[in-house]
C-alpha cells in the first residue's frame, strides 16, 4: 500500500546521505527499507516471495537493518531535508512513525 512504499522511500532516501552506508549493495539498501517498513506497519516482515526474489533473508539483511536504524534515530545528524519532506502530509508523514 502507499503507505509502506512512501515508508520504504524515505528509508532509503535518507540512507543516501550517509557514507557509512557506502559498505551495503544498493540491492540490500532496497531490501532492508521494505523490512523495516514493513516491520513498522506490523505486516509480515519478510516472506518466501520475497525471499526468492531477493535471494537474501532476514539474517542477511541485520546489519544493514541495524545501520538504518542508526542512521534513522540519530538526533546529533543535521541531514533534515529528507525528513522534512517525508514529514509533510504530501508523503503521507512517514517520517514521523516509531520504526
């Protein structure tokens, strides 16, 4: 639904800021913003479909989980034009979800 896709997006979007992200294949980035989206919205975080298509699973993904997670909650980080955006009701304020 629009609202895990625009979650999804501000992920990954906000992860583009971020060197330390650098170190993840873009495809694992991609993966590990719809786990967390999905996680967040308390839907089934990751299924056999998604298993195939990827040929990851969640065990694959934990450190770039845990990475996003970092960079998500990090209150010192002065990046705040991707949540801005994602906060405004145009993007259906994802920004604002408890992940």
């Amino acid at each position: 639904d629009r609202t895990m896709v625009q979650l999804a997006c501000y992920l990954t979007e906000r992860t583009l800021q971020e060197y330390t992200m650098l170190r993840f294949l873009p495809s694992q980035i991609a993966a590990t913003a719809v786990l967390i989206a999905r996680k967040s919205l308390n839907r089934h975080p990751w299924s056999p479909t998604l298993m195939k298509y990827t040929n990851l699973d969640e065990r694959d993904l934990q450190q770039c989980v845990d990475e996003v997670r970092a960079t998500i909650t990090d209150t010192t980080n002065q990046q705040q034009a991707v949540y801005r955006k994602y906060s405004s009701s145009k993007f259906g304020g994802v920004a604002k979800l408890s992940l």
